[in-house]
C-alpha cells in the first residue's frame, strides 16, 4: 500500500563520495540532512576512489561519518576506467535504494561518473561545490565541474563568481542556491579539536616558523616541473622549515624520477586533525590544492598556489591566496613576500560561516513534498 493521500513519503537520499576532500564536504551536508529529516533514509556511497587507510577511512573517522553502506571499490585507473567502474557499479545501487535525490560533491571522477549515472536513471541531482570555474579544460577536475553542473537539479555554491559563472552557462537561476562552503563547515566543526592536537609542536616547530606544502595536481607531479620544484623547496627549507605530506600519486612520481630532497621533512599524507592543526599553525602554505586555498583564506593563513589558474578567486580578491603560476622558479620569492605582507588578516567570505549545511538541509528538505 503506498502513502496516505496528501503525505509524503520520508525522502530518500544517496551520497556519493569517493575522494579526500569530498569526505570533507560532504560529511556536515549528511549530519544537516540526518537532523533536519530524521525518518528519511540516508545511504552512503563510497565509490572507492581512494583507498588507503590514510587517504579515506582516518577521515570518514575522524569527521565522524557512519560506515558507507555501499563500497564500490572501484580503485585507480585511467579516467575513463575509474568513471565506467564507478557508473557501473553505482546503476545497481541506484536501482536498490530508489533515491529521491543523489548528493554529489566537489570536482572528481566520481561526482562525475555519479551524477551521469542518476541523472540517466532519471534521479534529480544536488552539486555541492556547484559553478567554480578554471576555465582551463586541460584539468580533469574543470570537466567534470562542466558535466556535473549541467546535469544537476539542485546546484548548491558558496561564492559570486559560481552564479556569474552558471548564469553564464545558461543555467536556470531557479536551480542555483547561494549557501556557503560546506568545507569550513567542517572545519569550524573540528576547530577546537584540531587547535589542541598540536602537530606542529610534535615535529619540534613553532608555530608561524614552516612553510607546509601540498602538491599533488597532474599538471605539477606527472612531469619535468617536480623534480624542479622539489630542487626550489630544498633551496627555501635553507631559510625555513618545510613541511611536506606527500600524496601517494606525487610519492610515486618522485620515486620514478629519484627527486633527492635534503632537508624537506616529507611524511606520509595526515590525518585531517593533524593536517588541520598544522595548517592553521604554518607561517605560509604552499599547494595545488582547491580545498586549501579555501581553509588558509578561512584561517588567514599566506596561501601560494602553484598553479596556472584558480577555479576559487575570491580566495585571491576576498582571502589571502596568491597565484604563482605553473612555475617552480616562483618559490623563492616566498619569503620576501612574506616579509612585505601588511599586518590583519581579511573576514572569511560571505556564508562561509559554518552554517552551510543547514541551509542545503533546508532547500532540500523544501524540494520533497
Ligand atoms: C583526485 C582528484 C583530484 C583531487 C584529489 C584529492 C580526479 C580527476 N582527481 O586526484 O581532483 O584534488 O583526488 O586528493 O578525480 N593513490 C593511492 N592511494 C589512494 C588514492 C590514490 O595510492 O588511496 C594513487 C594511485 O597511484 C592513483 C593515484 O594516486 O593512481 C592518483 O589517484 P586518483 O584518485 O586517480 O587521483 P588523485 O591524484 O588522488
């Protein structure tokens, strides 16, 4: 027998995560939904994208996420073979838990191969992290932005540019919603957590003293400018402590090329405590990551990016990220750029005020019934 006329059925909602940082975002979006909609069912996914212990289970952990009621394990692969196992191992479980909406965040393979699988199945598609744009379609990231916004019935974003740059998609406003960034949700959440886990105190330094750094981006790591940029990161760690949790995709691309790097304190990835702790706790960062540039403007923390571009410029306008360019010889003007830097520290962007989730649990909550 189906509902009573004029009730709705509690919702159904599938998550679909598979990366690092999507753990991230997505974790406060499934506590918010949970609250605000306690007899709906709320499945997750974890499509396997990464898989070490330190790259996937210490954060679904430490973020105090339930056990993923489906793994695909889909593992690593070429794009098209991660997405073809993460579409076809995802149709059944569609199929089986008969979502009213599948929740897809960020920018990877897996929110792609995610949201093609249950828009083709006829399942309406909430994007968190909606609109942010490189404009550079050499990243496998900007194309997977491009297909999983226009395939989304709910696109959720958290800054100005992300409307302009729907709008200009020719995406209908009525499916945009201005919420803020589910990311700082997570880390206002952990803020007393990560202040006390004193990381940077473990490995002897004082806090403002290190640059930390991240790389992990094809277009850095794949090729000739990695054994260049680890030669720059020798020279800077001359002046200052350098602290460097290396991606498992970067540690192989270093152990190929045999990069020496002398005086570099490396270290397997982190958790996202001691990440965080000794995130908030640097003199300077210095990375390729998206994620990041967000959590240093938040925490006020000197931001280099080396990259070409950034999908995230109001980090640049609003934050204190600064874009480098694709080019390691850039590295040496950290300290001295750091020495001109004016005193304060700017207000984090509008919305990014730990409430993000909330606000997508209510639009959601809204859309069913
Ligand atoms: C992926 C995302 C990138 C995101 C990053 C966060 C895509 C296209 N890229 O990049 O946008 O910023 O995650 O970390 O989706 N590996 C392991 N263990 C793991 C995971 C990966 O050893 O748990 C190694 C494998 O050799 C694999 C390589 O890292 O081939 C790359 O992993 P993959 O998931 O394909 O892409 P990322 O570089 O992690």
């Amino acid at each position: 027998m189906g509902p009573e006329q004029g009730t709705v059925a509690p919702m159904r909602i599938v998550y679909v995560v598979g990366t690092r940082p999507n753990f991230v975002k997505t974790a406060p979006v499934i506590g918010a939904l949970r609250a605000r909609l306690p007899e709906g069912r709320h499945a997750l996914v974890h499509t396997g994208q990464h898989y070490d212990r330190m790259m996937s289970e210490v954060f679904l952990e430490e973020l105090g996420v339930p056990a993923p009621d489906h793994m695909l394990e889909v593992g690593s692969g070429s794009h098209a073979e991660q997405t073809a196992r993460v579409m076809e191992r995802l149709e059944p479980v569609l199929a089986e838990e008969l979502p009213d909406l599948v929740v897809v965040p960020g920018d990877v393979n897996s929110t792609m191969a995610a949201a093609v699988t249950a828009a083709k199945m006829g399942i309406p598609v909430a994007h968190v992290e909606s609109g942010l744009r490189s404009f550079d379609r050499t990243m496998p990231e900007e194309l997977n932005r491009v297909v999983t916004d226009h395939l989304s019935d709910l696109l959720f974003i958290h800054s100005p540019e992300a409307d302009d740059n729907l709008h200009a998609e020719g995406i209908p406003a009525e499916r945009i919603h201005f919420v803020g960034n589910t990311m700082i949700d997570t880390l206002v959440a952990l803020e007393g957590r990560f202040r006390a886990a004193g990381a940077a105190a473990r490995l002897g330094l004082a806090p403002g003293s290190y640059v930390l750094v991240t790389l992990h981006r094809p277009a850095l790591v794949d090729g000739s400018l990695l054994p260049k940029t680890i030669a720059r990161l020798a020279a800077l760690a001359r002046e200052m402590p350098v602290v460097f949790p290396v991606h498992p995709r970067t540690r192989a691309m270093m152990e190929s090329v045999e990069a020496d790097h002398p005086g570099l304190l490396l270290s397997e990835p982190l958790g996202y405590l001691d990440f965080l702790s000794l995130l908030a706790d640097a003199g300077a960062v210095l990375t390729d990551s998206g994620g990041i540039q967000e959590e240093t403007t938040y925490l006020g923390i000197p931001c280099f990016t080396l990259r070409a571009n950034t999908e995230r410029p109001i980090t640049t306008t609003a934050g204190t990220n600064t874009l480098l360019g694709l080019d390691p010889a850039t590295i040496s003007t950290i300290p001295q750029a750091l020495a001109q830097r004016p005193p304060g520290r700017p207000e984090p962007p509008p919305l990014w005020d730990g409430h993000a989730s909330e606000r997508i649990a209510d639009i959601v909550a809204r859309s069913h019934g």
